[in-house]
C-alpha cells in the first residue's frame, strides 16, 4: 500500500544539514563492488543495523549493509535525537517562565526563538550523526550499500542493481508512523516524527493527535514554546500502558503548562478553510471542532516491511505486527534473522540496540540467546519524565503473582525539594513476602536516568535488601530508590522481632 | 485511647458537644435536612446540589432512600411520611421511560446520571451510568429491608425495590467485557472504558453479581478481572490497597460492613476493605501533614482529598506558583491531583473507620473554618489557601446531596450500624458477597431476620 505523503516542511540546506547528510547518506557515495557471499548482510541501517555492522565487523564477520535512505535511522535523524534536543531548549524556557518558583528574577522579556532552537538540534544531530557515519562504518570493514533491498531468494538479495549473497541476513528495516485514517488529513497535511524536526517556525496553534510518546513530549516542548497546543487522546488517559498515577500526574503537569487536554477524544475529519485547519473532535457523543495551523500525529507505528520480497526468501510477517521471529529472534527463513522495530513490540532504540547483539551472537555464533531473558527499561521524556522497566503490577496480578509495591513520593526526597522538582514517585514493585523486584515505574524529571538502577538491580539479581545496603550519594534524587528499600526493610521487623529487639536492647 | 468499639460511648459522643455546641447528632440531622429541602414531593426524586435548576442525581435519591430509615430511628421523621416519599421516588422509578431514548430515564433497568427534576428525563446528556444506579439501588435495597411491616403501603415498597432490582441487566452493562462499563449513551453506545482499578464500585459488582436475573457474566473471574489492576502499597509506612481520593474509601462502606470479610486479594494481603480503609485515612492525615505542596491549613488535623467541588476560575493569591485549579474534580492524596481544596465532610464520612482521627480532624476544622458548614451543612468543600479576610477561606457555593448523603450514613454506620445490620440481612448482598469470593466474618453466620437487622 502505498503511504499517504502529507507536505512536507524540508530541513534549511545549510552547512550543518550537509554535514549530517555527508555522514549519513554522501551524495557522491559509490556502492562498492559485492563480494562473492557475505557472512552477515544486514538490511536496514538504523540503530539495530549500525550496532549489528560494527559488532560483527569487529568480530572478523564479512558484513555488508543496505540502506535505502540515510544511516542512523530514525533515532538519530527523526526520533530521539532531534526530539531531546527541542525538549531540552524547551524546559529552559519553562524554567525562565517559572523562575520566581526557583528564588529567581523572571527575565523580563522572555521571547521564545524557536528557529534557533531548531538549528541548535540541527547541530547536535550533525554532530552525534558522526558516530553513525558511512566513513566509520567502511573503516570497520563494512561494505555499505545505499538503496532498497530486495530477496532474491533463500540466500540472496539485490540493491542498486548488485546481488549479495549471504550465509546469514539480519531484517532490521525499522517502523514509520502510523497515519491515523481521518478523512481530509492527508489533503491538510500534518506532520510526524518525520517532518516535524525539519520546522522552521513555530506554529502558532497545534492539535496533536494520539497520546503516546512522541504526541505527549512534542505536545509539551511545542506548548513551551509559545505555540496553542491541543492534545486529543482518544482514551481516558496518556500513555496507556503505563500505570494510572503516572498518566494522571502527566495530564495535571499538562494543565499547568496550559495544554488543552482531550481525552477520550478521537479526531474524525479535516479539512482546510481560508488557510486554517479545522478538525472534528468526537466525544463520546460530544462534538466540537478545533482551527489550528499544523497537526502532529502519534497514533503509533506501523513495521517497514514493504517491498523486501519477504515472500521471496521465506520470511513470514504480518503488516501489523512486522516479522515474524522466535525468542532467538529467528524468521521462519533459519538463514535470516530480524531485529529492532521492523519486528518487535516494543519499538525503543535500546531495544533494537539490544536485540541486534543478541542477532549477532545467534547467527554468527549458533548463540542460543533469547529475547524473552531481557529486562527492558523504557522511558517518555515529558516533565516529568515517566520510565517503567519489568513487569506492571497489573501484569503481576493476571499471572497470579502476588506483588507488593514500595511507593516514595518525590516529595520524600531532600535533592528533589530542593531541586523544584517534587512531582512524581519511584514505585518498585517486589514479589509479597520477598524482597525480589519484579519492576518499577519511576515519575520524576529525571526518571530515564533513576530506572537503569532498578535494571541493573533486575539483571543482577539484586533485591531490595542489597538495594538498602547501598550507600547513594546525598542528596541525589536517585535516594528515591534507597529509601523505598528502606521501607522494605521496616516491613520485615514484626512484632516478634521487635520484641526481640527491645529485649536485647534493654538488656 | 477513647473507647470507639463500645456502643453507649458512641452514642455519648454523638451527644456531646463536637464544637461550638454543635453534636455529631446535630450534625446528622441538619445533613440529614437536605433531603428535606431538596426534594420534589411529587416523584420523591432529589436534586444533585442545592444550586439553582440542579438537575437530580439518581445517587443521591439512593442516599435519600438510605437515609429515611435512619431519620425515622432518630425521631426525625414519622414512619408514614418516609414510605410515603420512598414510595414516590420508587414508583417513578418503576414507571419511568425505560426506552433508553435521549429524552428517557433509563434503559434495561439502568438509569441516566442526572434527571429533570419535574419530569423525571434525561438532562446534561448524561451517560446511564451502571454505579449511580448501583447506589440507587443500594438505596433501594436499604429501604427494602426495614420497611418490612405487612401494611399495604411497605408491601408495595418492598414489591417495587424487587422489580427495581431484578430488571438491572447487569450482563448487558458488560457491552461483551470482562468488567462492567462505565456508562451507556443512546448517542454512541458504551463509553470505552470500564470500572478497572481499586475504586468506589465495590458495591455495584456486589449487587451485580447477587442478581437472580441478571448477574454479570463470568462471575467471580469478573470480579477478578477488575481486582486485578488493583495496587498493594507501602507508602508513608502504611500498607494498603492504594486509591487517592478518600471516597474511594468510603461509599461502597456507607452500605456494606466489610468489617473480617475477605475477598481472594485480602485473604492474600490478610487484611479487610474496612481496616484498608482505616489506612487510606492514615496516609491521607500523612500526607496534610507533609503538605508538599504548601497549601494553607493542612495538617494532620487537616485533611479531605476527595472528589469534590472546587474553585476553578484563576485565583490570585494562588497565582505565584500556576498552579491550576481543578474545579469539581476527584482529588487525591498524595499524587493529587492537589489544589488546596478539601473536604470537611469526608472526617465524618471516616468515623466508623478511624474515630479519634476523624472526629479530632472534624473538631479542628470546623474550629477554624467554621464557614465550611453553611446554615449546619457542610459544604462540597472548602480552600483555605484562597482566603480572603472578608470571608475566610473559600467555600464552594451551595450543598451538595453526595455528601450530606454519606455524612448521614456514616454517622448512623457509626453509631448504630443501622445500615450495615439491613444490608447484611439482605440476601442478594450476601450473594454477591459470596460471588465475588469474600468469606468469612458474618459472611459465615446466619443471617439476622430483618426485625433483627433493624
């Protein structure tokens, strides 16, 4: 099927947009010369392509790697990278907003620049887009290939015309946005994650539409910025997945950065009247209409698994759920594997970093690693930021596994108060009557950086007690964590054994 | 420690003095007051607040029909003149439009949120709501089991709240679903999202589950399926199954006592809804007290997040951290939402579990607030961090029916378990009890006959 194209914003062609498209996607590339079979080729050059490449070449694999558009994917082009960069010139101009809540003098004429920050991401994309780089991948022994795969058979496959053998291939082709089927929108244009970095001005009103993610941190930066945002989400509340509390305390950190909150709320048409944009919002049975100037959907993403010939080389998938693989991340092709986007669920870029290894060793190394023993934290990068790694306790409930969660109030912890920065918990959920930590949801500013602890609790084996042995530096916000294994350790003095202690004590 | 569990105490402290003369009786009875002045004596039907063309809360008419027999036990009313206005409500509720159309009452035993006041038709185009109902027929069912005299008129009630009953369709109320939705529109159907997590609908799944005609599919798996989004927490010390709005805590008590009855979750955390409430209160006292947020008036005497109305035009005096203010909104401790607006009503609607907490709390802001209780009702809420020297603290305008509602029962449930000891001797109670996995406690004994229960 072919993708509805809206109308694109395109990025200003200047010295930085040509440094990243030079490291990237050189317009004077040359595909090399194919050698006579390849031990690993690798479709797809994004975060699970590049990691795959590099860690194979490294290990002496013959690795070739095609793109059909520009190195690094959408992290480093359209996704995280870009995205971190705006929220972070946006949160300062929160902060200069609400600086008498921090002891300081608001500057008096705080006008919102949004062009510069725009080139300012534009620049720290250039800049990280080196990592990522065609040169350094040719330098590790890469033979890259710039154009669009397709199997030739069980072992083979052609691009730009060459033909590659391999012994074994990896799918890592990636996701793209989902475009939500209202009608009129594709006729009004709207932006998503893969247009909307290359904005140059600020649009002065926005609808977002969809309350994942991309729609709640673009909802926020945007509305930061100046513009009149309105978000419209149709169920009860953002993030779905994630826990209740989070989701309502993201809405009311919403409200008070002056977001129009729609939830419950689905988009039904558009259309384009005297050059503004009109949507239709239903719900339940309430109708109104909303003018706005751009709209940004985050409806979800959909796998690329579109003209590969997948049928070709054996490799089941479903245009929903992506390629079909098992925990060792095999296709039903056993020559062919799958990583990242184009064939998980969940669609992170440390996800498809990880499970690129794990390919590796697999194919190259007849690995029995499986996808299922990872622990996979994630995180959305609102204010406050929500993070979550493990099982929810809902999740816990349903596969009968009694749980117990040990809740600090960001409020309870020194560094936050004197941060500003008390909205939010840390909730470490552990199996009743042990200390094992079964997952953790974490709300606070800096809630991406808190969960990698619990992780690393979760890989090592290291429950609450250890967790409550070991000293946090003071004051951090990361004492959050401390201090819930503390109150673990409280629940484990019974009555028997405090009266055991009050005897000791007073003897 | 006072002596809360020992009837003749509670009935002293129910006479003595709370503040500024003013009884717990007192108290009661002038919340009790406000089905008096908010009814429309020819269908019995009440309004939802005291407000101008307040529409009527079907919830509240179940408060209403609750509240009846408690005010006949306290003198208040005459026996005669409680049938005669349980009996309008219910005989319009029996004859109501049941097409389910926009401009009818209710659809497949189910009843639309909010009513004219004189017709009795949908108004607001409010969603049939499956809780409300529920506590409309919780109501019912109160009334039900102490109007037992063999006259021609407790007969006919007691005819009318069966009918009433029996002809919920429950099932339906699933739209296919594990758990039961939240509402119904004729306009689009069920709204996508059901009654899931810890909240005050333990009532409708217990009365759900007891019907004899339509009890919802799956039974017991139902009811766990809406368990199992619930959340065991530690927090401020104290373990409990967490909900941040304090009515959570306390509606589905005002009708049933879960004082040593368990369900499969409680059996596992050995605790009971009842002490769990206890704790929600403990932690809702912990968290006034911590005030993170530095609104004015709270501490551990000070407290109330619930769902309640609120201020909701841009304040001032609250301007200097933006803080938004949410209006009617379902506030919650401790992550909020928090605006400085609590409660008075909800210490009241915390006695039978936390007496001495609840009664210090409600002694203490009624001595510093007394602007909260309005011609002796309290108020939806108040906001002492909007005060102004003129008037004290803010006080939301008006009385609403939700909370003189609860203020009765739990006062009554305090000082006399009248509702508990009616609702135990019901039998689809006890059913749904028991369908929903709770055992043990007076799950296990005989039921009282219904001149016990009274």
């Amino acid at each position: 099927m072919k993708r509805p194209d809206a109308p694109c914003p395109t990025a200003p062609a200047d010295a930085i947009e040509h440094e990243r498209l030079e490291n990237v996607r050189p317009a004077a590339w040359r595909n090399p010369q194919p050698a006579n079979c390849y031990g690993l080729v690798i479709v797809g050059g994004g975060t699970a392509g590049l990691v795959a490449a590099h860690a194979a070449a490294a290990l002496g694999a013959r690795v070739a790697l095609i793109e059909r558009n520009l190195l690094g994917g959408d992290c480093l082009n359209v996704g995280c990278v870009p995205s971190k960069a705006i929220l972070r010139t946006a949160r300062l101009y929160a902060e200069m907003r609400d600086a008498g809540q921090y002891g300081a003098r608001t500057p008096a004429d705080v006008r919102v620049d949004f062009a510069a920050a725009m080139a300012r991401m534009r620049g720290i994309r250039a800049r990280i887009s080196r990592a990522d780089s065609v040169r350094r991948l040719s330098a590790a022994g890469v033979d890259v290939f710039f154009g669009q795969a397709r199997f030739t058979g069980m072992d083979a496959l052609s691009a730009d015309g060459a033909t590659l053998r391999f012994k074994k291939a990896m799918i890592a082709t990636g996701s793209r946005p989902d475009t939500p089927s209202i009608p009129g929108l594709v006729e009004a244009g709207f932006l998503t994650n893969e247009n909307v970095f290359d904005l140059t001005g600020l649009p002065r009103r926005l609808l977002v539409i969809g309350g994942g993610p991309l729609g709640c941190e673009l909802a926020q930066a945007f509305c930061r910025f100046g513009a009149q945002v309105t978000i419209a989400q149709h169920w009860p509340l953002f993030l779905p997945r994630e826990e209740r509390d989070a989701a309502q305390l993201l809405a009311d950190a919403f409200a008070r950065d002056g977001i129009e909150v729609r939830l419950n709320t689905r988009a039904v048409a558009v259309r384009v009247e005297g050059g503004q944009k009109f949507v239709d919002l239903v719900s339940d049975d309430y109708h109104s209409t909303v003018a706005v100037d751009a709209i940004l959907t985050g409806t979800g993403r959909v796998p690329n698994v579109d003209d590969l010939n997948l049928e070709g080389a054996g490799v089941d998938y479903d245009k929903a759920d992506g390629i079909r693989v098992d925990d060792f991340l095999r296709t039903s092709n056993r020559r062919i594997y799958a990583a990242g986007d184009a064939c998980l669920a969940h669609k992170f870029t440390h996800t498809a970093d990880a499970s690129a290894r794990i390919v590796v060793r697999n194919a190259l190394f007849h690995g029995r690693q499986r996808m299922s023993a990872l622990t996979i934290p994630w995180c959305t990068y609102t204010d406050p930021a929500i993070a979550h790694v493990g099982l929810y306790v809902s999740e816990a409930n349903r596969r009968n596994i009694p749980v117990k969660t040990f809740t600090i109030p960001m409020h309870e912890v020194d560094r936050a108060i004197a941060d500003g920065e008390e909205t939010g918990f840390v909730k470490i959920h552990v199996k009743e009557r042990t200390d094992r930590i079964l997952g953790a949801t974490i709300v606070a500013r800096h809630a991406g950086d808190m969960i990698n602890e619990i992780t690393l609790a979760m890989v090592a084996g290291i429950g609450l007690r250890t967790l409550a042995r070991v000293i946090h530096a003071y004051p951090t916000q990361g004492e959050a964590i401390r201090k819930a294994a503390d109150a673990y350790k409280r629940t484990r003095l019974t009555p028997t054994i405090r009266s055991l202690l009050r005897r000791w004590l007073q003897w | 420690m006072e002596d809360h569990a020992n009837p003749c105490r509670r009935q002293r402290m129910s006479r003595e003095p709370l503040i500024g003369g003013q009884t717990l009786d007192e108290l009661q009875h002038a919340a009790f007051g406000y089905f008096l002045q908010a009814v429309n004596p020819a269908n019995g039907l009440i309004v939802d607040t005291s407000r101008d063309n307040s529409p009527v809360s079907i919830a509240v008419v179940g408060f209403a029909l609750s509240s009846y027999p408690v005010a006949i036990e306290r003198g208040w009313m005459d026996r005669a003149d409680a049938v005669r206005r349980s009996l309008a409500a219910l005989r319009f509720f029996r004859d109501s439009d049941q097409s389910g159309s926009p401009t009818a009452t209710g659809y497949r035993g189910f009843y639309y949120h909010f009513l004219d006041r004189e017709s009795g038709a949908r108004v607001w185009r409010s969603e049939l709501s499956m809780v409300d109902t529920a506590l409309l027929i919780a109501g019912a069912l109160t009334a039900g089991r102490y109007f037992t005299a063999d006259s021609v008129d407790e007969t006919e009630l007691r005819e009318l709240v069966e009918t009433l009953y029996l002809r919920i369709d429950w099932r339906w109320a699933q739209g296919g679903a594990r758990t039961v939705r939240m509402g119904w529109k004729p306009e689009c159907g069920f709204l996508h999202y059901g009654w899931e997590g810890f909240n005050e609908a333990i009532v409708m799944y217990v009365l759900a589950l007891g019907s004899p005609t339509h009890p919802i599919e799956g039974g017991c798996e139902c009811f766990d399926a809406w368990t199992a989004t619930y959340q065991w927490e530690n927090l401020y010390g104290y373990d409990f199954l967490y909900a941040g709005p304090l009515f959570v805590h306390q509606f589905s008590h005002a009708w049933i006592d879960f004082r040593g009855i368990r369900d499969r979750f409680m059996r596992e955390k050995r605790c009971d809804y009842f002490e769990n409430s206890r704790r929600a209160i403990e932690v809702q006292r912990e968290y006034a007290r911590r005030n993170p947020l530095g609104f004015a008036g709270y501490d551990e005497n000070c407290w109330g997040l619930t769902a309640c109305d609120g201020p909701s035009h841009p304040q001032p005096t609250l301007d200097p951290a933006r803080r938004p203010l949410f209006g009617y909104a379902a506030r919650g401790a401790p992550h909020g939402p928090d605006d400085g607006t609590l409660a008075g009503w909800a210490a009241l609607a915390s006695l039978p579990f936390a007496p001495e907490i609840a009664l210090s709390a409600a002694r203490t802001m009624l001595e510093r607030y007394p602007e909260m209780l309005p011609a002796q009702q309290y108020a939806s809420s108040f906001n002492p961090s909007l005060a102004s020297a003129e008037h004290g603290a803010w006080v939301s305008a008006g009385h609403f029916g939700l909370d003189q509602g609860i203020v009765v029962m739990m006062i009554e449930n305090y000082r006399s378990e009248l509702i508990w000891r009616l609702m135990r001797s019901c039998p689809y109670v006890r059913t749904g009890l028991r369908r929903a996995g709770f055992r043990g406690g007076w799950l296990a004994q005989r039921p009282a006959s219904t001149d016990q229960a009274r």
